[in-house]
C-alpha cells in the first residue's frame, strides 16, 4: 500500500499498476475526443484513500480551467479543492470499495476563482479499472448555451412531431415564437391550425403533402398568437423507417416578422418616391431613411471576436437616388466573424430592393448556420437569377484563433491588406458576377493575418471616376492604408475613415475596414 505521495489500490495488498501499463493507457487516452481521466487512489498509512492522483487524460480540450495533460501526476483536491467531500468525489469512493460502475447526471461543478466560467454542468460516469477510476464526463451547459444564443439571435425554435404517437418535442425557442408557458408543453397540431391565418391554411396543408411525397418542405405562413399576427418560416424534413414508411417530422421555425415588416416599409417609402415630387432634399433624406432602415451604419468602430470593424456609407454627391451597395459584419456562435460588402447594379429603388433582398437573405441563411463564403455565394446568385438582379459580393469568415480569413467573391474587387507600412491587393479567386450564370462556384481562399493588419472592403464608387482628373484613386487609397497601417493603435480605424477620398459625384461608396486585433 502506498503512502503519500504514491499510487496505492482501493484495499489492502494491492498494487501500483506497471509503468508499462500506465503508458499504454496514456497513448490510447491521449488520441480520445472525448472527456476522459484515468486516476489511481492515495491512501494513508490506515490505507484509507484520501485523495486521487490523475494518470492519464484524453486529447480532448481539456477541464474547466482549459488544463489538459498538465493535470498529470497531480492530485484531485489540488485541481479541484471545491469537490472534496461532494457527492461527485463520495462517487468516486463508492466505485472504487464495491467495484461496481455508477453515474452522477446533471452534476453541477461550482468554481470561485477569475478567469473561470463559475457554473459547469456535467453528465458523469465512473468505472472501476486496474486498481483505479476511469472517468468519462460530457459537459452539457455549454451546448445549452450555444443552442440558446443561436435561437435567440436568428430567432429561431426547432420542433419533432412523433407520426406514430401525436406527441411532439419544442426547443425553447419555439415557445417564445408562440408566446406559449413551456409549463403547457407544444401545441398540438391541430392547436397550431387553429392559430393559422385562414388565407394562409392552403400553404400548411400543402406542406403537408409535400413531406407526404418524401420531399422537405420551406413555406412562410402567418400565425395570431395573442392576438398579433407573426410570419413563420417553417422548413420541415420527415424521417423514415426501412421500409419508408413515415415515422417523424422535424422542423426549424424561424420569426421572419421583423424582415417582412422591414420590407413593408420599404415598399410604403417606395410608394412615396414613385407618387410624389419632392424636392433634392425631402427625397435625399427619405433615401438615407432608407439606407438607415436597411443596413445602419455604426458612427464608431464595433468590436467583433479577434477584429475591431469600422463602416461607412457614402452617397454620390449628385444621385438622389438609393444605390444598391450594402455590407454586413457579424459575430457567428462558433466564435468566427463573417464579413461582407457587395454593390447590386443600377441606382433606384429597384436596386435598393435587390440590395435589401440579398443581405436579409444573407442574414437568414447565416442564422441557420450556413457560414462557409463559397456557400453563401452560390446562395446569393441563385436569389439574383430569381430576382433578375446582378451585382458584385465579397463574402469573408475570419478565425480570430488561428488569424485565418477565409474569402470568396463574384465579380468584385479584392479586399486590400495593410501591414506595417505596405500595402497590396490579395490575389483573386475565381468567381462570376452575382446572377450572371446559373450553377456557378465561387472557389475559397485563405490570407494568414497578423495583430495589427488592416483589410479594407470596398465598393467601386471608392476608386472609380467618370472624370480622369482624380487620377489613379486606387493607388491613392493604397498610400492611404500604407501611411495608416504604419502607426497602428486603437484609432487606426478612426484616422482611416478620415483620410480615405470622398465620396464621387455619380456612385454611391461602401468600405468596411477591419483591424486585426493584438
């Protein structure tokens, strides 16, 4: 029996396990996804155990703190002192005298120290295993939280209807897309028709019969809960058995109230402009109503994981008239950021709502978690072919871990890179205009950042001129991000906006620039 300090066994006469195992059991543990531990008891000279000594961990992220294979050789109250005495480590004492596995679900690990998210929920398994406990724990809050914030941000619920027994399973986020107690558990189904604007009733029955067929089905209907009417976007798949036979309906449900509404205003502001004649000014400022309701402009810079994002939107000096550019900057739940800017052709409320149709449509696509650039490409031309639109995108998800920005475009300029005094376009993929082409592929590349870089987005109206006498405006702005990049610090962005050129007299200009992080 060892003392401390040793690796003794759970009872009288029992011995350390060889080096030799202890080895292996680390190889095998090491290349495990999983969360696991291996760790033998230590006992006092009564050989009662008094602590655990961890031997070996698997490769996955590590513990709460973010430990990994550093935890090996060190003893269990050391890591983790809040757990002495707990049901978890009574657990462990329990396997360990009868030798018989046992689970703790829903284990709740409370830690007070900074730096450490202080609530971790976990399900636990413990097994008895040459002399000591191996370990296996899922950590369940943080996939919770994931579900939750995604839900929330794209508003979105997903529900499962069970075609053998009628009942059905909600996620929270379809509970508040219902305003309904989750205390009352789902709607029924025919609960949900009752809530169902009469007009719309053909679309869910046509659903219906669409999944009946074995095909998904993606209809946009309006419900009255409480009183006030909501546009639902249902797209619902069904799962079969061997036999095809029907068995469960799953369905993602996202509010697209807001965006409708969005789109409301803008047709009764299109309204304006087409029955009246109004003045430069009045339809100068009911344009900028319009940009504003479609995509804000931040006047300061946003912080964004790993970035620090900085937008402007310049109106042509002598157009009164809404263009089509448009750009888009978001956080993503994986901890990426996706960027975007783009110039749908024309001027016009025409090109206003094909801007408006891309980048809400940008948005929902994201919301259910369609993030890779190429992706969102071939998504934007389908739209445009259908719209009868064209236009130029740039689409960019950026890894602040790694400082990885991943990029694709069609048909538009290459973003350009600052770094320490010098300044370069990156090298263009491949990637047609935006409705030019069905079918199209818009290839991925990848640029290695570093703290510090400036990458400027921008639309044409940046560098172009109908009059040859501003000269070479591109070789312009490049000096500009050269003279910039050379001083970094957190006003970069702001000395950037100030000393990029004007707007020009006949297209609008959109930049988004973005600072690598320290």
């Amino acid at each position: 029996m060892a003392t401390d300090g040793g690796r003794p066994g759970p009872g009288a006469g029992s011995a350390d396990p060889p080096d030799g195992l202890i080895a292996v059991v680390r190889d095998v543990l090491a290349v495990v996804p999983a969360g696991c531990t291996w760790m033998l008891p230590v006992a006092d000279d009564t050989a009662r155990v008094t602590d655990f000594r961890i031997e070996a961990v698997s490769g996955n992220d590590g513990d709460v703190h973010g430990r990994g294979a550093s935890r090996i050789g060190e003893l269990l109250s050391e890591l983790y002192p809040s757990m002495v005495g707990g049901p978890l480590w009574q657990l462990y004492l329990r396997v360990l005298a009868t030798g018989e596995p046992a689970e703790l679900p829903g284990f709740r690990y409370q830690e007070r120290r900074a730096g450490v998210v202080t609530d971790a929920l976990f399900d636990i398994g413990v097994h008895p295993m040459r002399g000591g406990l191996f370990v296996c724990w899922q950590r369940l809050d943080e996939d919770q939280r994931r579900l939750e914030r995604t839900e929330l941000l794209g508003n979105l619920g997903w529900a499962e209807y069970d075609l053998r027994t009628g009942l059905s399973k909600w996620s929270p986020g379809m509970y508040r897309i219902f305003d309904r107690d989750p205390v009352l558990g789902p709607l029924t189904r025919t609960e949900q028709t009752a809530l169902l604007v009469p007009a719309d009733a053909g679309q869910a029955e046509a659903a219906w019969q669409t999944l009946d067929s074995g095909a998904g089905s993606d209809v946009t209907v309006r419900i009255r809960p409480g009183g006030t009417v909501k546009y639902l976007r249902i797209l619902s798949d069904v799962a079969r058995d061997a036999d095809g036979t029907p068995l469960k309906i799953y369905a993602v449900v996202q509010d697209v109230t807001a965006r409708v509404d969005s789109r409301s205003e803008i047709e009764r502001l299109g309204d304006q402009l087409r029955s009246r004649e109004i003045t430069a000014i009045a339809e100068h400022r009911l344009a900028g109503q319009l940009q504003s309701l479609i995509q804000p402009v931040p006047r300061e810079p946003v912080p964004l994981p790993g970035l620090q994002a900085a937008v402007s939107y310049l109106p042509a000096e002598k157009a009164v008239q809404v263009g089509g550019d448009w750009y888009h900057a978001q956080a993503l739940p994986d901890g990426h950021t996706l960027l975007a800017i783009g110039d749908v052709a024309g001027h016009g409320l025409e090109a206003a709502s094909g801007m408006a149709h891309l980048r809400f449509a940008l948005v929902a696509w994201l919301s259910i978690g369609i993030c890779d650039p190429g992706v969102l490409l071939r998504h934007l031309n389908g739209l445009s072919r259908q719209l009868g639109i064209t236009g130029t995108a740039t689409i960019a998800a950026y890894d602040p871990a790694t400082r990885v920005l991943s990029w694709a475009r069609a048909g538009h300029m290459a973003p350009l890179l600052a770094r320490a005094a010098g300044t370069e376009e990156l090298p263009l993929p491949r990637g047609v205009l935006l409705g030019a082409a069905d079918n199209a592929r818009y290839p991925v590349v990848t640029v290695q950042l570093r703290p510090d870089d400036l990458v400027l987005f921008y639309t044409d109206g940046l560098v172009e001129r109908r009059d040859p006498g501003d000269g070479d405006l591109l070789d312009r702005v490049m000096r500009t991000l050269s003279e910039v990049s050379a001083e970094p610090g957190d006003l970069t962005l702001k000395r950037l906006r100030d000393l990029l050129p004007a707007a020009g007299p006949d297209d609008d200009t959109c930049t988004l620039a973005v600072r690598v992080l320290p």
